[in-house]
C-alpha cells in the first residue's frame, strides 16, 4: 500500500522555540521547509517558560556585556560547556531579543520605553528580557504566527518514529498522524532534531507530556553522538501539593522578585548554603539546599520548603506574577499574596543532549542537524534561568541556516524501501503483534526506577541498582505492545514509541552518572561529593555501537584559546570570594 | 494551608465515547485523591479502564489550552478544574466541544482556527519608525498582555452561538481572533490598518455581545469589552459618512491596506 510522502529541502522535528525558530530561518535561506509536530501547534513545551529570556541588551543595568554574559554562563555550567556555544549565545541573544520584537513580541518595559529586564539566579546584572510570568508563550505564539507566514509546511500532530537512512546519511523520517492512524514519510535533504528534553522519565517534573526524549533516540539510534547525558536539572522550585499537581514549575521570577525560602523553623536557610546569593544561588545549589533541609527534618507539612512572597506588595506580585497568582489560588487554594507556598525540586531541564557543531547544529551524521534543549553542550553542568530561551533562539537560527546551507548543496536524495519496511515493521508490532507489556505500566516502572535511582543525588548503588532494571526493562521493551490495536488517536500505541524512547535515554543518564564520579552542577554524587580535577576538564560522549552496545567515553571539554583570558578571571574572582 | 482540602472519594465521571458517526455518555466510577483534577481523573480511567480514549493533552498546567472539554456542561480546561469544586451529589459530565467536528471520544478537529489565524496579517512595522530599539509604553504593553495572555484553548469559539448555533464558520473569526485582531490593532507600532479585515472577513458585526466568551476564558481576558466593543466602535467610525469627515485617518494614520487574503477559511 502506498504511504503519504512529502519532500522537503529541510525538515524540522518538533514546534518549540528552538524548532520554530530553525523552520524561521531554514525558509528565509530559501530551503523548502517542512515542520513536524506531536502536538498541535503553539502548545510545545516552551509554552510553560515563565520567567525570561537573557541577553545583556543592558537596557536595565547598562553595564552589562556580552562578556559577562559568557562567563556568568560558563560559571554556571560549571566549566563544561561548549566554550565556542556559551560565546555565541551570549554575543547573539541580543540581536535575537530584538528580532522577537520586530516580529511583534510584547516585553514589559523600563521607564524609559525599552525592553525591561530582571534579576535571575547566577546572572551578574538584571539581565532577562520578560512578560509577566509568561515569556515562553509570547515567544512561542511570536514565532508560530512568523512561521506561518514563512512558507512552511506544518504537520501537527504527526509522531515520528524513525529517522530514515541511505548509507551513513540521514535522508528522511517516518511516522504517523495521530487522529487517523495513517503512515507518513518525509524525504529530507537535511533534518534538524528541535524535539525537546525528556523529562518525563521522572515522576516529578515540570515538563510537558511530550517531553519524552524522542530526538535524543532518534538521533542516537540513527549514529549521533550524545554529551553530558547525566546533567539534569532539577528546578528548586515545583509544588509539592496536591499530588496532581506535585513537580508543576513555580517560575524562579517568584525568588527574582524578592521571594524568601525558609524552613519550618522559619530559618532562611539559604545563609548556611550561599550566602552570597541566597534564594538567587543556581538552580543546582538552591535544589540540593531544599532536598537537604526536607531529609533533615525541616521540611514543610508536603515535604517541601515555604516560598514566601507575602511580604511584597500584593499589587505587585498580582501584576509581576499572575499566572503564579492563579495557579495556586486555583489549584491548591493558596492566596500567596497572603500566605507561603509549599515547594520543591522537579525535573526540570537536561544540559546534555545531541552533540553538534557550535556554528551550525550538524552532528556527525551526514544530514542530521539538533539544537535546544534536544542538543547538548551549551548550558555544560547546569543552565542558568533565562539561558534556554537564549540558546533555542541563538542556535535554532543557526541549524536552520546551517541545515538549508547543507540542503542546497545535496541533489537529490532517497530513501531506500528496507529503511520503511522496517520502521513499518516496528509500529505495526507495538499495535498488532505479540507483546504483553503495557507501556503506562512501563512507564510507571521506568519512572520509579529513575526517581530512585538517578534522582537528584546518586551513589554507586543506586545507579548500579537502577542501570540492572533499566537492563531488565531493556529487554521487555520489544514486547511492548499497545492495549487495543485501534490506530486513530491510540494514546497507548503512542506511548509505546515513546517509553522505548525514555528508556534508551534513561541507560544513558544511569550509565553517565555511573561513570562521573565527582558531583557537579546537575549532577550529585554521595559517594563523590566534592569536584574532580580529572572530570572537571572532560565531557561524557554517548554512542550507539550497535545492538544495545551503549559507549561511553570521557572527551576533554572543547575549549577556545581566545577565551581562555575571560573563563580564567572568572575562575579567580571566584576563588577569591 | 490548605491542610483542609477536601479528600478524594468514589466519584462517578460520565464521558463521552464516540465518533462523527455515533456516541453516547459512558458511566466510569473511580477513586479519587484529594486535590484531584478532571485531566488526572481521565487519565486515570484511560490507564486503568479504557486504554483507547481519545483525550488530548500537553502541560497539565493550564499554559498549553490543549485539554479544553465540556464539563458539566460548561467549556472548562480540564486541568484546572478540580473534582472537589463539582457538585459532589451528581456526576461529572465531560464531553467534547461542539464547535468543531469530532475526531473520536473527546478530541475535536480545531484545526479551522489555525485556518483562521492564517489569514490575519502579522505585526508589520510601520515605515516612520526610527532606527533603533522599539520604544514602546508599559501602558500599551499591558493593554495588548491582556489579549496575549490568550492560551488558545478555543473555548470562546466553542462557546460562540455564532459559531457552536449559526455555523457560521465562514462568516465570523469567533472571539479568539477578535482578540488576536485586537492585539495587533492596539500595537502603537504596527503599521497596517486592519479595519476593513475586521469588519468583513472578520465579520465582527455578527458578535451581539452575549459575553458568553468572556465567561469561559481560562484567562480572564475581557473579550467582549476590552477586545470587541472597541472594535466594533472603531468600525462604525470608520464606516460612518459624517464621522469620516472629522475623523478621517485617525488614529489610522501611517497604517496601511493589509496585503490582500485567500477565501474564507471553511470549517
């Protein structure tokens, strides 16, 4: 039976910021542009991006430099970025802020009529370009109504479920459209993976149900090569009550605006953890700080710390942070005008992710192109708030370029028979062969696992502990198959696709965090508490050797001599403080 | 806190399965735990009883407007309706929206209004504009925040008697892009004049004003009066022979004819 095919000179997986993005300016070079999405479009992920965008426009604090920029998020980071992708990012964010508006982005603004800007966690000056609570949704309305109007082709929800190769180059992707079951195919001269973090491995998270790594796989299944997989972020601040709602962010604008945390003995515990920079520590530091205060006994009645912004001006916290207002009126029937929030750590971001070229996204797959959260190497051991929107707009531009400028170079391209035969071969299998796993009760287990296992601190047990279930899980995951074999908008034969996918990028937290024996940024070892010199200066490269040989090796940091000067007086300043 | 929050329970949902073809409201009865919200209330039942109903969903954290329903008869998110807010003594209604057509169980075909939305033309700049940043009043920032707070969960469309009663799909955008016109007719910088689309493709005349959008904006965005009513004021204006004379260009002035639009967008 013929398929429903569509070629395009680039592809786009995935409608988030750093997707649209890409498809933005993969059109503008002139490539025939096709964009792919699991959900319907402007409801990705980025959506939920509350607190701001940074880019030293220095507009607030003027000044403010690019410079500055660079080294606050190479200090975040721990010193494990991409030196070259942390440079760029913070020389482009800027131009970027300012192209949004161009577009007819709405930021809130100074007095004197700019772009106003605010104080985050481990940024040196107010630096994040906000509205409201709700930046990600102007971004990604912004960019999906410039989308539109760029001569892309969208395909909303569409599932890809493989990458599809001629020889050692990426050609093309398959899938299916979720409200009718039917197969689909793309040719593509070149593909750019925008598909997200994968945060859904965890039981308590921030992220959307999309977030289920599907790109990390993908990408890794079709040869690429993964950096940092074991750095995840967990964000300080989710509720912790009610349990439906336990891990949903609460935007560290809240600690930005003045907000307090303090314990159950009313101690604002942060002095004992840093001092310097109290509530407005890294995302690293103030999670830990809360897990350990919860564990020592001083946690709230849910298991959490109080948030405390009562003591601001109600006005203000109605008007700075109105969809923090609502959601816990609403949801948990808190008036935070008035009386604390209960909250803590959620998975919230993965640092690592596809390795790519800092000047284009291409990974070293012929055709194969990722950027934001999907890639990795910007944001090193731990990102900073506000640096997401910043990578995904900065490197987004950049793989839609860098993946239409490839495109233009290559002919023609096809896809061989035996690459669709097989990836229709796998979702036929999830819906009509013989397996008796069911993936919500796979993903349960695969949740557990990694809560347990490879949380938020880890130790050699655990994650040995929790790499032997993964292995386990590993091999049931062929016998996965979805509990009816309808095929129109079939949530279970969906997920099926999608826990293999958590469970592959699961191996390669566990086995990261296996190997990194030193605790840095989003990565806590009990059994390895302090920084190695060793691991300091090393990344953690995952590739796929074939048939379940998952390789993990240690690659020295990529540095850049012309940088060199700046990372060093931050590591002074540092020491000397 | 609110250590006083209502424990879970038996609750009885009656849920609508079906396609275009046929359906009917089913019975589910399920344990509920406190806090509970309608969203974890199905998925719960799609887990554990019926692993084939069709729901759509994204964030759980009304930001997305994916998981618009008809509970108790009422366009509501799911995710932000909790159980313990419904009347305990009777069961919980969730049904699709009828606005649009039905894909199966409760996902609906909105994809008209992404049809819609193509045809309204960008922010475009105006030409005056100096160069450099864009300076812009907080005043005016928070008059458009209102209408860009919209999450596009289409539940003012769905609400619409002009749309859900009259059908008339071809003839009226519906308030979500009243609301998207608004923001762009209120942007001090843009340069195009949007009147002629809002009156007639957009069909804004067709609105009479029953609120009912506004009621059901998981938002709170004043649709009707902060979007509509001074909409549809500008466009009596502009239309108006006497007005024209003393008002002519104003507040238009600089802003140009939108480039022309394909046909109707057909539901």
């Amino acid at each position: 039976m013929a398929i429903e095919h569509h070629d395009y000179d680039v592809l786009v997986l995935g409608s988030g910021g750093s997707g649209l993005r890409a498809a933005i300016a993969a059109a503008d070079a002139g490539a025939k542009t096709g964009l792919v999405c699991k959900s319907l479009l402007g409801k990705a992920h980025t959506v939920m991006a509350e607190g701001g965008l940074a880019a030293s426009l220095g507009n607030v604090a003027p000044e403010d430099n690019w410079s500055t920029h660079f080294q606050d998020t190479m200090f975040g980071g721990k010193y494990l970025n991409n030196w070259r992708m942390a440079e760029l990012h913070a020389r482009e964010a800027p131009d970027r802020a300012r192209e949004l508006e161009r577009w007819g982005a709405v930021f809130d603004r100074t007095p004197d009529r700019k772009m106003s800007q605010r104080a985050f966690g481990g940024h040196t000056y107010k630096r994040l370009v906000h509205i409201g609570d709700r930046t990600g949704l102007e971004l990604i309305r912004t960019m999906q109504d410039k989308t539109v109007h760029s001569n892309v082709d969208i395909f909303m929800e569409t599932t890809i479920t493989r990458l599809l190769k001629d020889g050692e180059r990426v050609v093309g992707a398959f899938g299916y459209k979720r409200p009718s079951g039917e197969q689909v195919t793309f040719s593509a001269k070149a593909l750019v993976v925008a598909t997200g973090g994968g945060g859904r491995i965890y039981k308590i998270t921030s992220n959307s149900q999309d977030c289920t790594g599907d790109g990390y796989a993908l990408a890794y299944e079709a040869g690429a090569e993964m950096v940092d997989m074991e750095f995840i972020q967990f964000h300080p601040t989710g509720m912790v009550f009610p349990p439906g709602v336990a891990g949903l962010l609460v935007t560290e604008a809240v600690r930005g605006e003045g907000g307090i945390l303090r314990n159950n003995l009313g101690e604002r515990f942060m002095e004992k953890y840093d001092p310097k920079r109290m509530e407005l520590s890294t995302r690293d530091v103030v999670a830990r700080s809360i897990y350990t205060e919860v564990k020592e006994g001083r946690g709230t009645p849910h298991g959490g710390a109080y948030l405390d912004v009562s003591h601001l001006d109600s006005d203000y916290v109605r008007r700075k942070l109105p969809s923090m207002y609502d959601q816990f009126m609403e949801l948990a029937g808190v008036d935070i005008t008035k009386e604390p929030m209960q909250v803590g750590p959620t998975c919230h971001y993965f640092m690592g992710g596809i390795k790519v070229d800092a000047e284009n996204g291409e990974t070293r797959v012929p055709g194969l192109f990722a950027t934001g959260e999907a890639s990795g190497g910007m944001n090193g051991a731990n990102r900073l708030g506000g640096n997401s929107l910043g990578d995904l707009l900065v490197f987004g531009r950049r793989a839609g370029e860098g993946a239409a400028g490839v495109a233009a170079k290559v002919e023609n391209v096809s896809i061989p028979q035996d690459e669709i035969a097989a990836a229709q071969a796998e979702v036929e299998l999830f819906l009509n062969g013989p397996g008796t796993e069911n993936p919500f009760q796979m993903h349960k287990e695969l949740q557990t696992i990694m809560g347990d296992g490879a949380g938020i601190f880890r130790d050699k047990e655990g994650l040995t502990e929790a790499i032997d279930k993964l292995e386990s899980l590993e091999g049931r995951v062929g016998n996965l198959k979805s509990p009816t074999n309808r095929i129109d908008y079939n949530p279970g034969w969906q997920l099926c696709r999608e826990v293999k996918n958590m469970l592959t990028v699961s191996l390669m937290i566990a086995r990261g965090a296996l190997m990194r024996e030193e605790s840095r940024g989003g990565h806590s070892r009990l059994d390895f508490t302090a920084y190695s010199d060793y691991w300091g200066e090393h990344n953690i490269v995952t590739h796929n050797a074939g048939d379940k040989d998952m390789v993990l090796t240690p690659t020295p940091v990529a540095k850049r001599e012309e940088l060199a000067e700046l990372v060093e007086a931050r590591k002074e300043s540092e020491k000397a403080s | 806190m609110s250590e006083t929050m209502a424990a879970g329970g038996t609750r009885n949902l009656q849920i609508w399965r079906g396609d275009l073809t046929s359906g009917q409201l089913v019975d589910y009865q399920l344990e509920t735990e406190p806090g509970m919200v309608v969203l974890d209330a199905v998925l719960e039942i799609q887990r554990s009883q019926e692993p084939d109903l069709a729901v759509r969903w994204n964030c759980k954290a009304a930001k997305c407007g994916s998981c618009s329903a008809e509970i108790n008869g009422k366009p509501r998110l799911m995710c932000k309706t909790r159980l313990d807010h419904l009347p305990a003594d009777q069961p919980i209604t969730v049904e699709p929206m009828r606005a649009f057509p039905l894909i199966r169980d409760l996902v609906t075909d909105v994809s008209w209004n992404y049809r819609v939305n193509e045809q309204i033309t960008p922010f475009t700049p105006r030409d005056d504009l100096p160069e450099g940043d864009y300076l812009i009043d907080q005043a005016d920032t928070d008059r458009m925040s209102e209408f860009r707070k919209c999450i596009e969960c289409f539940m003012c469309q769905d609400v619409c008697h002009v749309l859900r009663d009259s059908r008339l799909h071809n003839k009226y955008y519906g308030p979500r892009f009243m609301v998207r016109m608004a923001s762009l007719d209120m942007h001090p910088l843009d340069g195009v004049n949007r009147l002629d689309q809002i009156a007639d493709e957009g069909g804004i005349g067709l609105c009479n004003i029953t609120k009912c959008c506004t009621e059901v904006c998981p938002e709170g965005i004043h649709i009707t009066d902060n979007a509509i009513i001074p909409m549809k004021e500008r466009v009596v204006d502009a239309h108006d022979p006497v007005m024209k004379i003393f008002k002519r260009g104003s507040g238009e002035a600089g802003r140009k004819k939108p480039p022309p639009r394909s046909a109707d967008p057909e539901l």
